[in-house]
C-alpha cells in the first residue's frame, strides 16, 4: 500500500467513527483520576464517622486508611504534592496499626497523651486533604480545566471545626452534631463527583508503578494487624508464673489437726507452710462447693453445703461435655477470738486458665479482714509445682452494679498456668474479724473465665471479674455461721 492509498484508508476510518459516542463505561476506564480519587473519598468516609458497636470502631477506619493509602500511591508520581500525601497516608497506616495492636494492650495511651495524639491525627488528616487539594488544583492549571468546586477545602475545614468543637462545650450536643454529618455527607459525596470531572486531565496522569497488587495490600494490612492482636492478646494475658517445685511440707501438728476437723488431705497437700501456721488453733470447718461450668449457657451445680444444709451427702458431679469446668470449694475455718478464715480453693476438672482468668473475692465481716496469700498449684512431668498468684491485691473498688455505681472491699487475682499444665488449682485465704454478735454470714468470689486470649478493648482481667454483665464470669457465693449459732440451732 502506497502513502496516498494508506492516508485514504486513514481518512475512511475517520469517516467510519465519526459519529460513533463512547459508552458511559469506556469513558470511566479512560478517566485514570476516577478510582483513586473515590478510594480517597471512601477513606474519607470510613475514618470520618464512629460507629461503637460491632467492633466497627475499630475495623471502619483501618479500611479507611487503607483504601487512602491505595489511592495516593496511584498518584503519588503526578508531582511533589501528591508524593508527600503519599508519605502521609503511609503514617497513618503506621498509626492505625500501632493504635489495634495497643487496644489489646495495657499500653494504651490514656488521659492527656490520649487527647494530644487524636488531634495530631486529624492535624495530619488535614494536610493530607491540603496536600491533595494543591496537587489537584495544579493538575486542573495544567490540563487548562477549571474545578467546578471545592470540596477537598471544605473538607479541611470540617475537620477543623471538628478539633474546634472537640474542646468546646458543644462536644457532646447533638446541635453540633446533626449540621455536621450532614456537612460531611455533602463533602464526602462532591469528592466523588470530583474523581469524574477531572476525566478532562486525564492525559496528565502518570501512573505510578506496583508491586503489590490492591488486594494484597488491603487484606495483606487487615490481616497483618489482626495477627499482630493476636499475638499482643497471647503475650499480655499469658503471664508467666514464678513457679518452683513444691517443697516438702511442715506444720505437721496443725496438719493433723486440720485433718481431723475434716479438711481434706489433697487441700492440705496444697497449702503453705505459713498458711498452715496461720490456722492454728482452729476448732471448726465446713465446707460448701459448687461446680461451675463456663460457656454461653454457663451453670452451676452445689456439690455439697456443710452450712445451710450438713445433713446432705455430697454430690458427685456429672462433667458437662465440651465445657471448662471447675469445682469451686469454699472452706471455713473457724478460730478463736471470733476469727473465720476462708479458704477459697478452684480445681478444674476440665479445661484450664491459660488467656488470664481472674477472681473477685468479697465478705462481709465486721471489723475487716486480712488477706493472707493466694497460690497457684499445678503438675508437669510428674512433678508438683507452685506459683505465687499474678496481681494478688485487696482494697476498695468502684464496680459498676446493677443499681449504679457501687463502692466495695474486694480482693482479686489474676489466673494462669502454663500450657501443658496437668491438675491445674490454687487457693485464696483470708482471715475475718468478727465478734460475738456476728453469728451468720456469706462470702462471695465471682471467677472470669475468657475462651480466648483477645480482649477489644483491653480490660484489667480483675475489672471483667467485677462486671455482673460479662457473659464469662460465674459467681460461687456462699454462707457460713459461728460457733455460737450452731449452739442455738442444737438447743
């Protein structure tokens, strides 16, 4: 084909698509500005608005930030403004990584650090709207389009007004809240009207090189925060005992004693020296037991009541399947000088605490009482060992009760044992004041059981012991009478 006949053909085919108009859908795959541009303002949207339930808190803005991120590194080759956009959506991928791994953790920052890094966060959220807004204003002057508006302006703005009313006393009022979401959905969706009108640039887009592709990225970052939780979750609420081989026990006198007033032999086995000493003089004891079975249909069943009902002959429990089971035993140990001991024993018999467990202990003596110790006791390889329990404190506390808040003395715990642990227990002991007008009473402990090692938002394990509402914790409450009111029941 000669040039004459090949310009002709040219011409032909000129002829042929003259008339010819371009689907809606070729055109949004020839406008390369579109899909960043609407993953930024997705970004927007997710990390703009709190949503506090269904964990949305926390999963909302971690999308958010990804799917920012992903659209600048699409732009971040179309000039200075959109690299460093770029940069800054890369620190707040960091930044939102760090803030779900530490939600998990103790380590959260609280109070006025709290307050400073939230506003840090939305002062670089609104240079990375500036950023955006100059790099596509340049691209807009050099293409010769004129921007129809300006929302990625209106959006710093918003942003601003919101740190302003974060420390105003509009903070809370739903005045201020319901103009603002509706400004933010106008922002949100002129950011995507804008992807489209800067189809008129399109010639001006440099695309930027990836390795990774939108999906790794994405599920990549998701999945590489929730296994860093994970991880964080297993290594903060998997405390690590001080444990040592039990020792040959002492005391044998009081041990003896204690036996012959009915304290089981594989109790006494478990107690230490200084405890034993503790016992000594003791006249009475009396125990009430309860299994407790942890689930969602969780359940407790008494297995023997030497107070209220002595008569009765223990029950043998029946272990539900597929269930982590414990028998909380409850032993009082009566003293003189109107003193009463507790012993509060937990023994699982199915099951075990490995993801922090905890107790919450209270009595209602009336001069007080005095806590004793708490260990943890376990069998590894056919040797016996014994751990101080974590976290073993006593005071007042504030709980959250069913008729407000409430203040108490309680003491409380934290349970673990090591993986491949075999017979896992361990005991609480206090000692009561009483005198000679307290002739009846009850005492209470209310066990935390999780089924896994991740706790959104983190909470002291003690904390969750105290909450009536936590679905994982079962209480074992029970009632102990003196010397003086069995004299009476006799008579």
């Amino acid at each position: 084909m000669t040039g004459p006949e090949r310009d002709e053909f040219d011409r032909m085919i000129e002829q042929e698509i003259a008339g010819t108009v371009p689907s809606q859908g070729v055109v949004e795959e020839v406008n390369p500005w579109r899909e960043p541009v609407g993953r930024i303002a997705w970004g927007l949207a997710l990390t703009g608005i709190t949503l506090n339930f269904m964990y949305l808190q926390y999963l909302l803005p971690a999308v958010g930030v990804v799917l920012q991120y992903l659209g600048f590194r699409a732009l971040r080759r179309n000039g200075v403004d959109f690299r460093l956009a770029w940069l800054l959506s890369v620190v707040r991928l960091v930044w939102e990584g760090a803030f779900l791994v530490l939600s998990v953790t103790p380590w959260l920052p609280i109070g006025d650090l709290d307050i400073a890094l939230g506003l840090t966060g939305m002062i670089i959220q609104i240079v990375q709207m500036l950023t955006l807004r100059a790099g596509l204003r340049q691209v807009c002057h050099t293409a010769g389009v004129e921007p129809q508006s300006d929302p990625l302006k209106a959006a710093a703005c918003w942003e601003g007004l919101i740190l302003v009313l974060a420390i105003s006393p509009l903070a809370h009022s739903w005045l201020a809240a319901i103009p603002m979401l509706i400004a933010f959905v106008c922002i949100v969706r002129a950011l995507f009207r804008l992807g489209e009108t800067m189809g008129e640039a399109g010639y001006c887009f440099v695309a930027a090189p990836v390795r990774l592709s939108t999906g790794v990225v994405r599920w990549g970052y998701l999945g590489g925060c929730l296994l860093l939780m994970v991880i964080a979750s297993i290594f903060v609420n998997h405390p690590r005992l001080d444990a040592a081989p039990l020792e040959e026990h002492g005391e044998t006198e009081i041990r003896q004693q204690l036996v012959g007033l009915g304290l089981p032999d594989e109790v006494l086995a478990d107690l230490a020296d200084e405890d034993v000493r503790a016992l000594d003089g003791a006249f009475h004891v009396a125990c009430c037991a309860e299994m407790l079975a942890f689930g969602p249909d969780s359940q407790s069943i008494t297995l023997c009541d030497q107070t209220n009902v002595p008569e009765r002959a223990p029950v043998e429990p029946e272990i539900p399947p597929n269930k982590d089971t414990m028998i909380a035993s409850t032993y009082y140990i009566e003293l003189p000088k109107y003193r009463m001991a507790v012993l509060e024993r937990f023994e699982w018999v199915q099951g075990s605490a490995y993801w922090g467990d905890a107790f919450s202990a209270f009595e209602n003596s009336d001069y007080g009482y005095e806590l004793l110790g708490g260990w943890l006791m376990f069998d590894k390889q056919g040797q016996t060992y014994i751990a101080p329990m974590p976290a073993l404190s006593s005071g007042t506390v504030t709980v959250d009760g069913f008729f407000g808040a409430e203040t108490s003395e309680q003491m409380s715990g934290v349970i673990a044992y090591p993986f491949g642990a075999e017979n896992p227990r361990g005991y609480v002991l206090y000692v009561m004041q009483l005198d000679e007008n307290r002739t009846f009473g009850g005492t209470g402990v209310n066990y935390y059981h999780p089924a896994h090692p991740v706790r959104l938002p983190y909470s002291p394990p003690q904390e969750r012991s105290y909450d009536w509402r936590d679905r994982h914790r079962v209480q074992h409450y029970t009632n102990f009478n003196t010397q003086l009111e069995r004299s009476a029941a006799i008579v």
